[in-house]
C-alpha cells in the first residue's frame, strides 16, 4: 500500500475549476443589476442599504500613479449621490486637507479621517478643525499601521480640549461604525 502527502503549495497554484454550475439565485443576479443601474459601479448603493459606513482613501498615494482621482473634493458628488451613505475621507486627504475640511462641513454624512499621518505632523487646518465646534464632532482617529502608543502620546500634544480629544479618539468612531 503506498501512501501519498499531500502538497499544499501546488495545489494553492492552480486555478479552482468547480464541477458543478455556480450556486447564483435571481436574487443575486438582480442585486448586482441594481448596483450596476445605480451610476456608481461600487458598493455606496448597498452600504448605504445595508447602513454599513465606507472609508475611501482620500490625498495623494505613495504607489506609482497619479493621484487625482484621491482628491477629497470626489466624495462631495458620492456624498450627494448617497445621503445615507456615512463616508470616512482616510488619510486626511493631504495635500488637499483644506477640500477634506469643505466636504466635511458641507455634507453631515462624511467625516474626516486624521491618520496615516503621526499626530505632530498635522498640518495647522487639521488640529483647528479637529477643535472646532463641528469638526470635533466629525473626526475620527486612526493609525492606519503606524505606532499607536506613540501616535496616542502626540495626540496629547497636540492641545485638544478633553471633549475634543474624547470624540475623536472614541466617540466619533462609535457613531460611525455605529459600536
């Protein structure tokens, strides 16, 4: 009797080839029909059927391409299309923070994502909004990968006022992840 081991990696190269047709209910196919006539080819349409929040990088990109298409002022059209739709603008859309800052104000379902960025690295407008009587409501922190304990630290450096320092730290996130 000869016994036979099993070898995952070249089993992980080759394509899955099912042997049986796909498992897709009408249900399925006219859920993606809806998406797909509803002009915006992403999910905004469902998220904001299902109340389920959406974060889209927003600001320049570190990989080789350009990034136009990251400007902040984009979720402005997204934030018209979908008033349902909660939107987090992640990366706090540098260099167009000020548009970020617009958008935010303009529209009560987009708030304002401060990470990717160490907190000593802010750029003046985002700690003034961060502080101010609206954007202190529309802030959400994150470290998106950097050191937290170190970004939590400059984040008490930055002279929040406590209740400030609160919403954005917790009770923004709650809000918009509804937790």
């Amino acid at each position: 009797m000869s016994t036979r081991t099993h070898d995952s990696s070249v089993a992980a190269a080759r394509p899955f080839l099912p042997f049986s047709r796909p498992s897709i209910t009408r249900e399925d196919i006219a859920a993606v029909a809806a998406v797909l006539e509803s002009g915006w080819i992403t999910t905004g349409a469902k998220c904001a059927e299902l109340d389920v929040p959406v974060s889209m990088q927003v600001g320049h990109v570190l990989e080789s391409m350009p990034s136009e298409h990251g400007r902040p002022m984009y979720l402005d059209q997204i934030a018209s299309d979908f008033p349902a739709l909660r939107i987090l603008g992640a990366h706090t859309g540098w260099p167009w923070v000020e548009e970020l800052i617009s958008v935010c104000y303009k529209w009560d379902n987009v708030w304002f994502g401060v990470d990717a960025w160490m907190p000593k690295y802010l750029k003046p407008e985002i700690i003034n909004f961060i502080g101010s009587r609206m954007g202190q409501d529309r802030a959400v922190w994150g470290t998106n990968g950097l050191p937290w304990k170190e970004s939590l630290d400059q984040v008490d450096g930055l002279g929040l006022r406590d209740e400030a320092r609160q919403k954005l730290l917790r009770d923004n996130a709650r809000e918009l992840f509804k937790i």
